[in-house]
C-alpha cells in the first residue's frame, strides 16, 4: 500500500447486494430505502418493480431513464391512454424491458392509480396507511421475499385492479420506498 491509498477513505459498509456495481452501490446510497411519500413516485417505483420480476434489479436500473421515456414520465393520466398502438411501440422500445404483459399491466395500472384518484383515495395515503408503524424495522438481518405485510398490501392492489402487485414484488416495493428498513445490521444506512 501506499501513502495516496492510505488517504484514500474506506468506502462504508452497505447491503452486499449493493457491493457489486457502481450503479448499485449509488442508488443503495441515496435511494433504496428512502421514506418516498409523492403518490407519482411510488407509483413509478411499483412499476418498476413490476418489470423487475424474473431479472435483476441492475437491469431495470439500466433502463430506467428509458422506462421514464417510454412511459412519458410515468405521469398516470398520460400512460392510461396508452394503446394497442403504444403496446406495440413499446415492444419495440430497446431502452426498456420489453415483456408485453408487464406493459399491458402498466397501463393497466395506471387506470386503476386513476380509478382510486376519481374515488378520493390517495395513492400515497393508501399505501403508508397499510404501514402504520413505517418503516418496519428489520433487526434480524434476515431478508425475506415477502411478509404478511406485502401480503396484504398485494391483495389490498389487486382488489382495486393492480397487476404485476404479488407479495414479492410488493415487498420489494415497500422496501425501495421506506416501508420496510430491510438495511443490513451492518449497512451504514441501517438505523438500529
């Protein structure tokens, strides 16, 4: 070793998952568990999560500037206006995950996100109030693929017309946007 690298500063320790690549390692550090209230936002996150099942996490990561392109910023109002020929534009789209029944069901979400709006329900207050002790701290160190929580969020999705919402996917949602701290113990951003 020398002395520069004995300047340089240790680099903190993280989930180990968020070891293994720079992209990881910078939405680790100042995304992945944040607190996110903005009801656009989360749902933008759970879409994203959506297209995640069966490939990894990088990947989506990858493409999400592409994803917020083809999906016109997931504003809501706009992607529920989507078409047959907006599903075709979209399975030909290379800047996303092109899976035609998780862009149907993105559309498909995006009217139910409105359908709850046009009713007054918030999407953000319906989502943290089935979290009323949030975020849900992990001391075990212990990460699971779902919870009785996520399962009732999921069924809590489905009853008002979400696809693409099963438990894993909903606890992978909940712990991206603050719900679950799912940090491990020795993570510089758990909180004990």
């Amino acid at each position: 070793m020398t002395d520069r690298d004995s300047d340089m500063p240790a680099e903190p320790p993280r989930c180990s998952w968020a070891r293994t690549d720079p992209l990881l390692r910078l939405y680790h550090d100042q995304e992945w568990g944040m607190p996110v209230h903005d009801s656009r936002a989360l749902w933008e996150m759970l879409m994203l999560e959506g297209f995640q099942a069966g490939l990894s996490w990088l990947t989506v990561l990858r493409r999400r500037d592409g994803f917020r392109r083809a999906f016109r910023g997931f504003d809501p109002d706009i992607v529920a206006r989507f078409d047959g020929a907006d599903v075709e534009r979209l399975m030909g789209d290379s800047g996303i995950i092109r899976a035609r029944a998780k862009i149907v069901a993105t559309i498909g979400n995006a009217r139910a996100y409105l359908a709850m709006r046009d009713r007054g329900e918030d999407f953000a207050a319906f989502a943290w109030g089935m979290v009323p002790d949030a975020p849900v701290r992990n001391r075990t160190g212990e990460i699971l693929a779902q919870s009785p929580l996520s399962q009732a969020m999921s069924r809590a999705l489905k009853a008002r017309g979400f696809k693409f919402v099963g438990p894993v996917i909903v606890h992978a949602w909940m712990q991206a946007v603050g719900m679950v701290d799912d940090h491990d113990p020795a993570c510089f951003r758990h909180i004990p």
